[in-house]
C-alpha cells in the first residue's frame, strides 16, 4: 500500500479472538477522525501561539514534533492495539510541528488548511460516488506513485546533508509548480485508497481499537497533502 499505516495485510495482521460485540464501524471511525483531527487543531494552536510569542522552546517545536510522531508511527507498525492510546498522542505531537510551521508561513497557512479539506471533501465525494475506486490497478498504481516520491525526498534529504541540491523541482519555477502539483494529486489518490481500507476494515468486523489505527492512517495522508500544498502555495509566492 502506499500509505506506510495502511497495507492490505493491515486487517488481516491482527488476531481477532475478541469480542465480537465490539467491533470496527465507519461511522465511529470517523468520529475518531474528528477527534484526532481536534487536538492537532489544538496543539497547532498552541504550538502557533508559542511561535508569535517568542518562547524558548519555540525553535524545538518542529523536530521534537516531526520526531515524536515518526516515532509513534513506528511503534504503531508494530503494535496497533495501542492506537487508541498512540493516535492521539501522534496528532498532538505532530500539532505541535505543523502549527510551528504554519506560523513561520502564516500568510499561506489558512489557505493551505482550506484546499485541503476541500481537497479531502472532493475525494470522498468521487469515493463514495464511485467516480473513483480503489481497484487493486490503482492501488499499485499510487502505491508506485507515493514509492517513488519518497525515495525521491530521501535522495533529497541524503545529498542536502552533503551541500547538494536536487535543482528545480524544490524551486519556484515551472518544473518545482508542476512536480508539487503531481505530489498533491499523488497524496490526494492516497485519500481513495484510506477511505477503502476503513470500509474494508470494517467489512471485516476488524476489533474496536482497529478505529483509532484507520484513523491515524487516514490522518498521515491529510498531514501530507497539508505540507505539499503549502510548499506549492510558497512556490507560486516566489514567482510574483
């Protein structure tokens, strides 16, 4: 799969001698969504506050952020049955980097927050319409995709630590615009794929904890689209 928290083993890895009264549903997943999505909305603002305020611990706030949330993913890869208490922790911590962020790109913070929510609105809508679905052709597809891109921000990240620089596709040009316009729409196709596992882990009557987990997956592709679309928002200010 392309997204790291989801696969299609993500369902069939867990053991499911549990009660069977307790189980996986869409509607309360999503109301998890909305949970996770409410203290990343909080932390945010904390962290935005702290930013304009001059804390001392303003400048920590990114990379402790940035690594205590990779941490949690990691731990969640192999423990999912503590979602319900890593996933909240996971938006917070990441609350914390993306509000830092906002702040030192406020000007294209708000909007950036809007397009994607918009963006996320759009692909449920072509989701649940069947415009768009995740066949195992799509699947592999945007799992290539989202492959390909990240080795590519590996690379980057690599040669960045040596002075070198990947030229264009980080800048503001023609070429920076449409990669970054190719990355959101990769991410964006992501959404397709979030939304068929939560139905699918639900098709499955996978245990309740499972929610949280689907929720945190489906909350690593929003973080993603948010940050790409804010990079274009800066590349398309760069040209003026």
């Amino acid at each position: 799969m392309a997204n790291p928290a989801f696969s299609e083993k993500t369902f069939t890895n867990i053991d499911y001698s549990f009660d069977r009264q307790e189980v996986m549903t869409v509607e309360s997943t999503l109301t998890k969504v909305g949970i996770l999505l409410a203290i990343l909305g909080a932390s945010s603002a904390v962290s935005w506050i702290g930013l304009m305020q001059g804390w001392s611990i303003a400048p920590m706030l990114i990379p402790a952020g940035c690594i205590g949330g990779l941490l949690c993913a990691i731990v969640l890869a192999f423990k999912k049955e503590w979602a319900p208490q890593l996933a909240p922790t996971y938006a917070l911590l990441e609350g914390l980097a993306i509000g830092a962020i906002s702040a030192i790109f406020q000007e294209f913070a708000l909007i950036a927050a809007g397009l994607t929510f918009g963006v996320v609105f759009v692909m449920w809508f072509l989701y649940k319409t069947k415009i768009l679905q995740a066949t195992q052709g799509f699947i592999f597809g945007v799992a290539a995709a989202t492959g390909a891109v990240f080795l590519l921000y590996m690379l980057t990240w690599i040669l960045d630590m040596f002075g070198v620089a990947i030229p264009y596709i980080h800048e503001g040009g023609l070429i920076g615009i449409i990669f970054s316009l190719i990355v959101i729409t990769i991410a964006a196709m992501n959404l397709i794929i979030d939304f068929h596992l939560i139905e699918k882990g639900a098709e499955m009557q996978a245990p309740k904890f499972m929610e949280w987990y689907a929720a945190f997956g489906l909350m690593v592709t929003i973080i993603w689209l948010y940050l790409e679309i804010l990079k274009l928002l800066l590349k398309l200010a760069s040209r003026k």
